[in-house]
C-alpha cells in the first residue's frame, strides 16, 4: 500500500480506498476500478449525479464537506430528479476552501462573530450626526444601491473612523449599519484576532479578511481599535506578537491582497491619538462625532420622556439649557432618574405598609412631574466633557472637515 496520505489533504476518495484496504472489506485494485468507472454498487457517496448522464467529481472536496453535501443529495435528489427546482441557484457556502484545517478552524471561531440577527437600530432613532449618517452611506448603502457610478477614482471608501467622548453614539451608528444595509457584518474586538497561541493572531486577522471578502459586500466593525492597533515603535514596551498583529491587519486593509471585493471597515475609537499613523491613512474618513448639541438634545428628551398631555408638559427647554456638555448617554441617564422619582415615592408608601401585595392589584406608578426633573438635573453630572479641547485638536489636525 503506498504511503498513507497528510491527514490535512485527505480527499473523500483516499479515505475510502484507505479504509476498505485497512479492514478488509475488499480490495485495493476493486475500489479504484469503481472510482474509474465512476460507480459506487447504488451509492453516490464519491459521485455524483443528476439523472442526466453527467458525472461530477468530487474528490477534491474535503471529507468533512464530501458528508454534508452527500446528506443534502439525499435530501434534494429522489429517482434522479432535484425536488428543489432546477433553477435555483447554489446557495454560498458559509466558507471558502481553504488549504489546511488550521486554517479552517480559526475561520469558525470568527464564523460566531457575524450578527445575525438585525439589532433593530434605524437611521430615524438616531438623533443628531447628520454628517456621520451620511458619510455611511456614501460608504455602505450607496455602493450596494448604484455600483453603476461607483468606479475607478469614485470608488467607495474602504475604511472610515469614527471618534468622539465616550457614550456620543458611536456604536448606535454601528449598530444602524448592521441594521440598515444589505452586508454581512462582522463585530469584531480584541478578543477576536488575539490568541495566546504563537502566530494564530496574524492568521486570524487574514482570515477575517478572506471571509469578509467569501461573503462580500461584508463590513468588518472594529470596536475599540486602539487596544488593537496602538502607536508602534518609539521606545514603547510593544511585545513582538502585537507588532506581527498589527502588521498583518495594516497589510490586509491596503496590500497587495487588495481585491475589488466591496470590503468596508469600520472603526470606533475614544482614544483617536492612540492609533498608529499608517493606520490613520488607511482609514480614508474620520468623523468626529461631537456632543450632542441643542437640538439634537431636546429631540432626545422629548422621546425618553414624553408628555401625558399638552396642558401639562415637561421643562423641555430647561432640560436643554442644563445638559450643555452631557453625552446621549448622560441625557439617558437624566431620563431615567427622573423616571425614578415617582418610582422610589411609591415603593415608599408600599415598604411602610409592610403588606404582601399581589402582583396584578400593584397600584399605577405615577406621572413624571417639573419637580422630578429638576432633581434628575441636580444628581446626574457629565462624563464625557474633560477631554472635549483634545478631541477638537485631533479633528483639526486629522479630521475629515465636512462641506455642507
């Protein structure tokens, strides 16, 4: 018998001829002569057929997909005619052939990160960041929507920045492109691309980047990109795996394994002045995404908190006038305590009582009233504005200025 295959480059064939010839169940010469002459005694298991005469090989599939295809031919194929329609087209797989089951493994780990579902997450319920919204969708939708016009020097852009205080939103705006356009979204974060074995973070990051481009038009959403792809050299205490990480995600975003595949990234980051130069390059936009300012403020309170009647409507404008510098996030933090206040009156009266009362006879929290408010305002304070000089520095120096 001659020399018994890699176990990594084993086709469907090999191991059968392998495993007849190592049990006895017949002969070597008998299970070539079959694959010859592309029979199989009533068992399509290394052929196959579609009642036409013709006869597809497959022995250069792995045995792993030789098993899954061989359980939906079963399924699809009775008496030589397809059940599904012949004219549906093959679904794609779900990843591409790749050379080594390494390489195979690492791409399932990163198969869990594409969202599957949709985080229902529209433009609309986005308030404020107008330019932010279009720019994603020069970059995303209109690409998909008109590929006609995106061609040659008006190519679409392949990676945009977006930075700002923390809690300004950021990842809403990701979330709003996962839910809006038509591609395969990958969320990815440190713990996807760092592994503790030697080499394997290099090699997840190529292969991230090889199923975005399987599954194209795909965006790759890089949460926190600072932790990943920080400033290198300059006497830093840089370990050699992450400058191999680096270097690899900078060759894979503009290299020579650049392909036309519609491949978006798109990055998110509270600390701007962190990243490395070449990494600011290759992101061709970056948006500032500021504090809310006035009007996008009052959009936000009078949908966290609305009115029960005209008569009587909140202190909008006093709302507006007392959050200067507070984040979406703290705004949703004003909401809430306000909301809380008639909350904590009522669980009061009930925590005096010291009486069991059934669930469905629980009395109505009350409405939320000016008196509410004000307090809300006095005992929430904001948490993204110490930084606010520095942020408008890196925009005048690296920011994409918009032109209305």
């Amino acid at each position: 018998m001659a020399d018994e295959p890699s176990l990594t480059r084993w086709s469907f064939q090999e191991f059968k001829m392998f495993y007849d010839v190592k049990f006895g169940k017949k002969k070597a010469t008998d299970t070539k002569d079959e694959v010859a002459n592309g029979h199989s005694n009533g068992n399509s298991s290394g052929v196959t057929s579609n009642g036409s005469g013709h006869v597809k090989n497959t022995s250069e599939l792995a045995i792993y997909e030789q098993y899954q295809s061989q359980g939906q031919r079963r399924s699809a194929h009775s008496n030589g005619v397809s059940t599904t329609g012949f004219d549906e087209k093959p679904q794609r797989s779900l990843l591409p052939a790749f050379e080594s089951a390494e390489t195979r493994t690492l791409a399932e780990s990163l198969i869990r990160d594409i969202i599957r579902g949709s985080p229902d997450v529209k433009w609309e319920s986005i308030k404020g960041l107008e330019n932010a919204k279009r720019l994603l969708k020069e970059a995303v939708v209109m690409p998909i929507k008109y590929p006609k016009y995106f061609t040659g020097l008006l190519s679409p852009w392949k990676g945009i920045l977006l930075f700002g205080p923390p809690g300004t939103g950021k990842t809403m705006l990701a979330k709003a492109v996962a839910t809006e356009c038509n591609t395969t979204f990958f969320n990815i974060s440190a713990s996807s691309v760092v592994s503790k074995w030697r080499g394997d973070s290099e090699k997840l990051v190529k292969v991230l980047f090889e199923l975005a481009r399987h599954h194209a038009p795909s965006t790759i959403f890089l949460d926190e990109i600072d932790a990943i792809i920080s400033q290198r050299g300059e006497g830093r205490s840089e370990h050699e795996a992450s400058r191999r990480l680096k270097t690899e995600l900078l060759i894979q975003m503009d290299g020579l394994t650049r392909s036309d595949e519609l491949v978006f990234v798109l990055a998110a980051t509270n600390l701007p002045w962190e990243l490395d130069a070449a990494m600011l390059r290759r992101l061709e936009k970056r948006i500032l995404v500021p504090l809310p300012e006035p009007e996008a403020r009052r959009a936000m309170f009078e949908e966290l908190l609305p009115s029960l009647t005209d008569e009587e409507k909140l202190p909008y404008d006093l709302l507006v006038e007392n959050t200067e510098g507070f984040s979406g996030s703290d705004i949703r933090l004003v909401c809430k305590e306000a909301a809380m206040q008639p909350l904590r009156r009522l669980m009061a009266v009930l925590e005096e009582n010291n009486e069991v009362v059934p669930e469905d006879e629980l009395p109505k929290v009350g409405p939320i009233g000016n008196e509410d408010v004000e307090m809300a305002l006095k005992n929430t304070r904001p948490s993204a504005h110490l930084h606010a000089h520095r942020y408008d520095k890196f925009n005048s120096d690296y920011g994409s200025q918009i032109v209305q």
